[in-house]
C-alpha cells in the first residue's frame, strides 16, 4: 500500500517537521513494515509558474498539424512567446508555465528553442508532463485563485512523500489511508478524524433493486443509484495525483472515484452502468455451465463455488475481484449504480487463484474488510460524482444479514507477563481502544470487544499483542536464556561434522542445493526406464512446473551448481553435498491419514503418518572438475579425473571410520570404463567416477566432470549438518603479469607486494611459471603471476581492474625494483 503523507494530513494534524523518513520509523516501531520512502515531484527544479494566456494564433503547417502561437504573462514585463501544439484553453485561462532552465519530471530539461518558425521561449504544461495524472484533454488549465508569477508547483501541491507499506495479512484495515493514518495518530498520540465518520444516505428502497442469494457469499449489499453524470466531467488533477502517487491509472471520472474511496477507505466499489442491467443485481453462487466476461476480456468457465454479482440476464461480475464486460460503463455512462458489499474472505480469495486473477479489490476482500463500510463508502462516492460530475443521488437499497458480535476475556496482566515487562491496566486499556475496541472492565477477566475493522483480532492473544507492538518492542529489555547443560553432539552430528571436515581438507566446498528435479534432468542423466531413480514423488504445488519431483539423488542439484560456478568464472570446482534424498520404492505409498486438530494424535495416527512416507535415506556427493593442482613454476598442473572422485569416498570412508572396497561396474550416469563401485562390508554403497560424455554434453558441463555419490545410511553411522561458506557469483577478471628481479629476491615478497598494493578487489595470486635466460639477463629471473579479481556485490569493469593492476605493479616495483617484462 503506498501512502501518501500529504493525504494522510487530511485526517490527521501531524507536526509540519514530520517527514516521510519520520513517519516511517515510528510507523516501523509499531510494527508495520516500511519498504521505501520517495519523493515524487522533488525532482522538477527551476521557474514552473502561473500563467496567463493573453493572446494566441491558431497557425497551419506544411505537415497538416495546427499549432497555437501564444502570448503568455509570466509575470514579467513583457510577455513571452510559447509555441503549444494543444488546443483546449482559451484566452485569459491561467496554465503551468515552463520557463527556460526548469526540469521535469523524468530530467526533461526546458530551453527557449526554435521551432514551427517561431522562438518557443517556455512550455505550457499538461498534467503528465508535470507527473500530476493523465492527458485526458491536454494542457492543465487551472481553476479557482491563482496569481499570475507564483510558483505553480507549490499552487498545485506537486510535492510530496510517499511511504510503500508492505502490509501483512493481520492488518488489512492499513490497506487504505484511513487505516495508515489510524496508525499514524496513535505512533504521535494524536487526534484521528475518521473519513468514514460521515452520515450515510439513507435507504429509501427507491434504488436498483438487489438480493443475496447466498448468505455465506456475502452478509451485506449496499446499492446506491446515481443519475445525471456528466459524460464530459473529468476527474481534478488532485484525484489524479492521489491515485498516480497511490499505484493506480486515471481511467475516468467514475471509475477513479470508486478508486479513490477504495484507497480512501479500504472498502471495493463497483460501478454499473444501469441502462445495462436487466432486472434486480443478485449475489448467487455459479450455476453449472455459466461463463462471464470480465473486464481484462478474458472468457472464464465458472466453477459452482465461485461468487457471482448477477442480474437477470446471468453473471455481470465475479464478486469482489472484477466486473463483467456487459455492464462496463463508458464515455457515455450518465446513470450508475454503485454497488458496495461485505463478502465470504475464503470465497474471494479461492475465487481469486482459481481464475489466477488478482485486483485491488481481491487484495482487501480475502484479507478482511470492514462489514460496516458499505453504506458510508458507498455514500462517500455519491458524494465526489455530485461535486465532481453533477450527479444527482436517486435512491438506495440495502440488504443485511445479521453478524455476531465477537467478545474476547482478557486477564489485564496477561500482557505484562507475555512480554516480560510491567504494563499497568490504565495502559492496557488504553492500547485497546487506541485499535478500536470496547473495554468492560466490571469484573476480570475483561471483557473485549473488537472493532468490526480488525477481524484478525479473534483470541485474547491478538489482544497482547496489540498492547505490546503499541507499547513499543523497543522497550521490552532483551534477555539471554540460560543454556541448559547438554551432552554434546550426539553420534550422528560427530559423523556429520567430520564428513564436512574431510571433504573440505581435501579441497571440497559444501554446496546445499534445492531438492526438486524436473523429468528433462534424469533424461539428461541416462537413467533408463526401469531404473529406481526415476520413481520420484511429484509435489501437488512445486514452486516451478519445470521442477515437479522430489529428488532421488543429489547429482542433479551438485551439477547444476558446478555448471553455475563454471559460468562465473570459477573454472576449477570441487564441491560437496550431504542432504535427503527421497525414494518411496516399488509399492505405493498408502493415504496420508488427516488427523483432527482439536487433540493431540494417537501413537496409532502418528505410525500411519510415518507410514505415509517415503523412504528418505541420507547420502554425500561430490562434484568435480577442472585442476585440482594448479600449474606454476613447478610444473604443469593436474586435471581432475575420476581417481579423484573414488579418493572423496575414501576420505569419507576414513571419516565414518569403515572400510572402503573399490570395484569396476557399468552405471548410469558413468563412463562404463571409468565407474568404481563402492562397497562397505559387502554392501553396495554409492559409484564413482568419470560423467559419461553424453551426459556432460547434455548438462552443459565442463568435460571429464567426474562425480561420487555413496548412502550413509547404508555405512552405519550417524551424522548432522554443518554450514557452507559464503560464495559470489559475480564473474571474476583475470590478468595476468609477468616480473623481473634479482634472482635473490624471494617471489614470496614479490607477491606480497602485489596483493598490497592490488587493494580489496584483488581474490587470489599465484605463481605460475618461472623463467631464467638470456631473454631476462644473468642474474635475473622472470615471475610470472595470474592475479583474479572479483567484488563480492557486482562486477567489476575494466577499468577498475586494469586500474587495481597497476597499482599492484607499481608497488611490487616499489618495494622489490621489479620491472615488468616486455613494458
């Protein structure tokens, strides 16, 4: 929800030293969350001024576009000459003036320029030009005082701040202004002057007839009739600037005034056009086989537990998500229904993701709205069309099914004791009607009740938690808890741990991976179709279509992480994973038992459900490729080959402290040439070796990728996690440079001397390669080092690194008299 802080003076006398930045922090402290904080309108700089047309000549060009050449008074001696390609103001009207050396919005920059054969010494502006709505007819003429030469952005209260509120499902009343600046009031202690306070219409049943058809799909609906729109009437730059500010489209006059009240107040209107509407308006649940045409013109098949808004032609609009096509009012709409209504949450909300359709309205709906909004919203939109359009109120109708009123005990000490603190009762209470509720306080425990706009306020623990955000987290003290005395690590947590320790002496780096597989990677693997490994459980709702299943082995998540530091300039990989994989076996798994909620479960209940589940038997993998011993002066370095991958299992085997027998096989995804098996006791354990070339083309790898996988439960010990250390995944930049010094000089110092003076972006220095020969001189020797740069939080661009590599030359020089070789 994006707050305005101009909108939320209306209701509400903040300080004039509050800013944006102010607000947000008190309004964080009470436990909302605060995303940003803009400025809109601060960035249009220099003279954007009233003025007044005094003159003007329609001119007709060669390109068959008719252009004005006015006289505008700025207030200046002389008037200034503007060309203007817009025709909808008249002599004597006041316009937003651009003078040469102003910006606009977007740093469009204002300059006296030579165009249509005359100097344009300015620009008069229209509403989108200055960021304050639409074009709807062109250039903003102002209305009511305004004086010639004032600042026009001042006039027209263009500037302003603007809090985003990512609001959380319990605080759906802070999806409008009326709930932000509740809020607001009670961070500063001060006065709240409710919008919806205003009397309603009454209800005279001279309006659209209505029914509820459904007293599940909605308890109340309120229809008001309007007559007497001007067609022509526009919404005022004010109500555009609101709604641009708040994240919406101007669209027209009676769309953006239910708009503006939903925004206002929380509550979702609708508008029909009535010379559309057949008969009385019904809320109904579907009916087989119906089908509705929504406004975005998407034909959607109605589903029997959809909500629907019907008149006697069928469905006009799925209730409090979106209207129907049929009844869409338009340029020409002078006669409106407005409908307001309390709908089921649940029904909006399934009605919602069933159609995969999400509005402004559905947002509010199946968080909560307040049952007691319709008549005023309602009244509130009838009241902006006959200021605004010249609408005349007709009658209303309303229906009404009772709601029980929700009453809550609360031990006034409660909330004391929750947060650790002393509250007194006085400020219990208080907090409580602070938040809308009534508070008998005859006897204890009090009785509470909530206001019909915090629905989320249904246990006595909602109410402690008001008391306490409002109180302020900040000033319940932290205090540490005693650590009880344990006995350690258990077992299976010493294996984990020592697993983590071998692979990672042995180069390896621990690489979590998430445990979803798509059909497309075992393919990738070769796994042929009777292969256990393709018996994977498909997710009811995976986070991706791409990967439905649960993994039955960790290779796919391993190489995939291989593949990803490859392409991020880690060229050289060895990486680890210890983690679940899940193989539910041959036979079907039986129901998953849903026991009640009301008990705790039977032992008998807490079988089944164990019974319920797959197989999930817990295994390390190791992914490889690239050298693992680097080049250098020393000599060539080492590729990675499949040897590597059978030493991991040993190191493993070493750690779990069991012997380890290595055998030839043939298995998927393995070269059939290069494939240990890996047996413990007898047991077939796990494989490794080299990828088989296929399934390194088909993944995308780096070639002769080598990989183990090995079951720990199958080894007999136990086992635990331990944390993976924090890569980037910026690209690195390599350069390379080559050093001449005294043979006496250690390299050691020359390389210190380049990661000193290579600065923090520098990651890594080697040596690689030495030379001695009458090319350097006698008594000399060349030093050649690979240097890698790389920043943790972006990459880095050629300068900066040719840059860093520079000064790391220059100070080798410095310290060592290094000369580089061939510069």
């Amino acid at each position: 929800m994006r707050a305005p802080l101009s909108w939320l003076r209306d209701y509400v006398d903040l300080p004039d030293s509050v800013t944006g930045r102010d607000l947000a922090e008190r309004l964080v402290a009470a436990g909302l969350e605060v995303e940003t904080v803009e400025r809109p309108g601060h960035d249009i700089e220099g003279p954007v001024i009233v003025g007044r047309v005094l003159a003007f000549d329609d001119e007709k060009h060669a390109n068959g576009k008719t252009i004005r050449w006015c006289q505008v008074d700025v207030g200046e001696p002389e008037p200034r000459g503007i060309v203007c390609g817009a025709h909808n103001f008249a002599v004597g009207d006041l316009v937003v003036v651009a003078l040469p050396g102003a910006t606009l919005p977007g740093g469009f920059a204002i300059s006296a320029r030579r165009t249509y054969g005359h100097v344009s010494d300015g620009m008069i502006c229209s509403t989108h030009e200055l960021g304050a709505g639409e074009d709807h007819l062109g250039i903003l003429v102002l209305e009511g005082e305004a004086t010639v030469g004032e600042d026009a952005i001042e006039h027209l209260d263009l500037r302003d701040e603007v809090l985003d509120i990512a609001v959380t499902p319990d605080r759906s009343y802070c999806l409008s202004i009326r709930g932000i600046a509740r809020e607001a009031a009670t961070a500063y202690g001060l006065p709240f002057r409710d919008p919806a306070g205003l009397d309603p219409l009454p209800i005279d049943g001279a309006g659209h007839p209505g029914e509820i058809g459904d007293p599940r799909a909605a308890d109340r609906l309120v229809l008001r009739t309007v007559s007497g729109l001007d067609p022509r009437a526009t919404s005022p730059v004010w109500l555009q600037r609101r709604l641009l500010l708040c994240g919406m489209r101007p669209v027209s006059l009676a769309v953006d005034v239910t708009n503006y009240v939903m925004l206002e107040m929380g509550q979702p209107l609708h508008a029909f056009d009535r010379s559309r509407l057949t008969g009385p308006i019904v809320v109904r649940r579907a009916a087989p086989g119906e089908r509705l045409e929504t406004l975005d013109h998407v034909v959607r098949e109605l589903d029997p537990e959809d909500v629907l808004i019907t008149d006697g032609t069928g469905p006009v609009g799925l209730a409090g998500t979106m209207g129907g096509l049929t009844t869409e009012i338009d340029a020409g709409s002078t006669d409106l229904v407005i409908e307001a209504a309390h709908f089921d949450p649940v029904g909006v909300a399934r009605m919602s993701r069933r159609h995969r359709l999400s509005s402004e309205a559905s947002k509010r709906f199946e968080r909560g709205v307040d049952p007691e909004l319709p008549p005023v919203a309602s009244t509130r939109a009838v009241q902006l069309l006959a200021e605004l359009g010249g609408a005349q109120h007709v009658g209303s109708s309303e229906m009404v099914h009772p709601r029980a009123t929700r009453h809550l005990e609360l031990d006034p000490a409660r909330p004391g004791r929750t947060a650790g603190v002393v509250i007194p009762p006085d400020e219990v209470a208080r907090r409580l009607e602070q938040v809308g509720c009534a508070v008998d306080r005859t006897r204890e425990p009090w009785t509470v009740t909530p206001a019909t706009w915090r629905p989320d306020l249904a246990h006595s623990a909602d109410l402690d938690e008001e008391v306490i955000r409002l109180v302020g987290y900040d000033n319940i003290p932290s205090v540490l808890p005693l650590a009880p005395a344990g006995p350690g690590f258990t077992d299976r947590q010493r294996l984990r741990r020592r697993l983590g320790l071998a692979l990672a002496h042995a180069g390896y780096v621990e690489a979590p991976t998430y445990p979803f597989v798509g059909e497309d990677v075992l393919d990738a693997l070769m796994l042929g179709a009777e292969d256990d490994r393709r018996n994977a459980l498909r997710l009811a709702n995976p986070l991706s279509d791409e990967e439905p299943l649960l993994r039955t082995t960790l290779l796919p998540g391993l190489l995939a992480a291989l593949r990803r530091n490859v392409s991020r300039g880690n060229g050289d990989v060895a990486l680890f994973e210890v983690g679940l994989v899940f193989r539910p076996g041959p036979d079907r798994l039986p129901p998953v038992p849903r026991p009640s909620v009301d008990r705790r479960p039977s032992e008998e209940e807490v079988a089944a459900l164990d019974a319920a589940l797959p197989a999930q038997p817990e295994r390390v993998a190791v992914a490889l490729a690239g050298q693992v011993e680097q080049s250098g002066w020393w000599g060539p370095g080492r590729t990675a080959e499949w040897g590597d991958a059978v030493e991991a299992a040993r190191a493993v085997a070493r750690a779990a402290r069991v012997p380890l027998r290595v055998s030839a096989d043939v298995h998927a995804p393995w070269h059939p040439g290069r494939c240990a098996a890996l047996h413990v006791d007898g047991r077939l354990v796990g494989h490794a070796g080299e990828l088989h070339p296929r399934v390194v083309t088909a993944l995308g790898l780096p070639p002769r990728t080598c990989a183990m996988e090995l079951d720990l439960e199958l080894l007999g010990a136990e086992h635990g996690p331990v944390p993976a250390p924090r890569i980037s995944t910026y690209p690195v930049a390599t350069q390379d440079v080559a050093l001449v010094v005294d043979d006496t000089v250690p390299a050691a110092e020359v390389e210190q001397a380049l990661r000193d003076g290579a600065g923090d972006l520098l990651e890594s220095v080697r040596l690689f390669d030495l030379y001695r020969g009458e090319q350097v001189g006698p008594g000399k020797v060349s030093l050649a080092f690979g240097l890698r740069f790389r920043a943790p939080h972006r990459t880095l661009t050629v300068e900066e690194v040719t840059a860093a590599r520079s000064a790391a030359v220059a100070e080798a020089s410095r310290r060592t008299g290094a000369e580089q070789r061939g510069g």
